[in-house]
C-alpha cells in the first residue's frame, strides 16, 4: 500500500514537472532568434545546513520554474517550485519570491510532502554565465538558509 501512495506521488510530481516545462516552452523558445530575451536555463548545485543537491531552473518572463534533488541525511528530497521576479525586461531585480511542494522519501519510515514558501536574493536575470543565489525555504524538509552556484544557458 505505501509503495501504490509513493507511485501516485511519485507521478504527480513528474506531472507537474511536464506541466511546467510544456507552458514555459514557447516563452523560452523566443529566445532562440537572436534578439534580447528575459528566458533563460540554468543548472545549479545548492547546499544548505544539511542537505546538499541540484536545482534545474528556467526563467520566463518574471516566472522561475525550479525542479530539484537534494539529499538531507538519510532522506531523499524532491522540489518543484514555481516563483515571481521582480523588475521589467532585461532589468530583473535580485530577488524572487515564491512557493514551492518539496517531497521528502527517508530510507525507512514514511514519506512527506509539504507546500512551502521560499524567498531568494542573489543572481535572477537571465544573462548567460556563473550566478550565486542565496535561499531561504520557509519550511518543508529542506527548511533554512541554501545558496545555490550554477551556471545559465541562454
């Protein structure tokens, strides 16, 4: 029975994650031809109090979609968040804000799922290069302060 909850999850999220990627596409797309463009992936490594792991990022417009995969532990956790920045085109101000459903699965025991809010300072724009954001998630299993250095694609 845990395992049959663990696959709807599991699914649900994989769902999400689609959803997200499909509805950003076009807006990202725009992009490509050459001319200025608020769209952008990135790929980050975060590390945190105890959890360390990789976020996947897209920024759209003034929208950031963010999938992720940390471990805390002896826990497996995964993020899928979805934020706001602030500033107009090409003049992104440094901080989003944004809610997130982050899945914790531990070794043994059961599973967690919990909606959080998280907050963000640092690097948003969506020029290519090295960026550094500073994290703070509002709770859930990854709860705390996490800085995030990746690299975005543009």
């Amino acid at each position: 029975m845990m395992k049959a909850a663990r696959s709807r999850q599991i699914t649900l999220i994989l769902t999400l994650v689609a959803t997200l990627v499909l509805l950003s596409v076009p807006a990202w797309a725009q992009g490509w031809g050459g001319r200025a463009s608020s769209s952008a992936f990135g790929i980050s490594f975060a590390y945190g109090g105890g959890d360390k792991g990789g976020r996947l990022e897209l920024l759209s417009g003034q929208t950031v979609f963010d999938a992720g995969y940390f471990q805390d532990n002896e826990t497996d956790i995964y993020a899928l968040e979805l934020g706001w920045r602030g500033g107009e085109d090409g003049e992104a101000l440094p901080f989003v804000v944004g809610t997130g459903y982050y899945y914790s699965r531990p070794e043994s025991g059961d599973s967690d799922g919990k909606l959080g809010f998280w907050a963000g300072l640092g690097e948003f724009s969506a020029d290519k290069g090295l960026y550094y954001q500073l994290r703070y998630i509002f709770n859930g299993p990854l709860e705390g302060t996490q800085g995030c250095f990746g690299y975005r694609f543009k």
